[in-house]
C-alpha cells in the first residue's frame, strides 16, 4: 500500500505541471522603469495535446507596483501587462511565439517554452507620480490566459484542473531604484 501511494504521488507531480517565477529584476532607465522575469514554464499532457492540434496558448505576464495606503483605496502607480501566444503548426513543425510587437519560431517545445519564461527589458506604464522614498509593494504573477482560448476549450477548462496553469503570486515590498540601479528579486 505504501509503495503505491508512493508512486501515485510521483504520478499526481508529474502530471501537476506549473510556472515557477526564478527571478525578478526591475530597473531605473531614462524612459522609466523596466522588468526583466526569468521563469520556467512547464505544460501537462492536455496542454501540450491542445497545442498540438492548433489551439493557441495565451500567456500573460502582470507587473503591478501599488502604494498602499491606509487612509484610502490602494493606488496602483505602476503597471505592465504582456500578453504572448505560443502555437504549434503541424505543416512546419514549428512553434510560435507571438509577441504584441513580433513574433519567433522554434523547432522544439522546449525552446519555445524556455524563450517564454524570459522576458528582457520590459517597460512598464507609470500611472501616478513616483516617490524614490516610499515602500511600494510590488507584486508578480504568469498565468495561462483561459479568456483568449476557443469557447469549446473555455467551457471544458471550467470544471477542469488540467487546463489551469499560473505561478503562485510573488509578492515584496520595495523602494524604487534609481537609475542606474537594478532590484533582484529570487523567486519562490
């Protein structure tokens, strides 16, 4: 009995694929600020099922800086939001990484999925005026976009668990760096 629990559990985490955030890096350039992620990012069996027979996966990557205020609402200051597609085309055997400004081929799922998890200079959207003396608390989350999918797909991803896919939401409190300067972060 033991032993077969055992192997149940090794079977349950293999099939429990997920997103993992590694490390964080945000930066001070003229134009404002930046967000580098770097992240692994795993699919199960239906996923990669699903992307095999032409469903686009949607990815989003939610960078929101908020100061938080005890004698109000939270006021978000600082934002990003990036949205990537990753296809699979059967004809030649290619995936597809599908940015808002391009887009990028690869021969295997791996790299594919490995040039997912990177996202480089990213810039973010202040909303509010910045304080370089004030603790912000930033926070990070990749999930699979569920909304982008097929509606057939939508409605059997309702009542499954094997279609949801996210990283835990990492979240720190931080001071703004200066330019110049970079803040790293260690993901879980």
């Amino acid at each position: 009995i033991f032993l077969s629990l055992i192997l149940l559990l090794l079977t349950t985490t293999a099939q429990a694929k997920s997103i993992r955030i590694k490390s964080v890096n945000l930066a001070a350039v003229e134009q404002g600020y930046e967000i580098s992620v770097d992240s692994d990012i795993a699919l199960n069996a239906t996923l990669e099922q699903a992307l095999a027979k032409g469903v686009v996966l949607y990815f989003v990557t939610k960078f929101s800086l908020v100061d938080s205020r005890w004698y109000w609402l939270n006021d978000e200051v600082v934002r990003g939001k990036l949205r990537v597609g990753l296809r699979y085309y059967a004809l030649t055997r290619q995936y597809h990484l599908n940015y808002p400004a391009f887009s990028q081929s690869f021969n295997t799922l791996e790299e594919a999925l490995q040039a997912l998890g990177q996202l480089h200079d990213y810039p973010l959207t202040v909303k509010s005026e910045l304080k370089q003396d004030v603790d912000y608390i930033a926070s990070l989350r990749i999930w699979l976009d569920l909304t982008r999918m097929p509606k057939p797909f939508q409605v059997e991803a309702l009542g499954s668990s094997r279609w949801n896919l996210s990283s835990d939401k990492l979240e720190w409190r931080t001071k703004l760096p200066t330019p110049g300067q970079s803040l790293q972060i260690q993901g879980q």
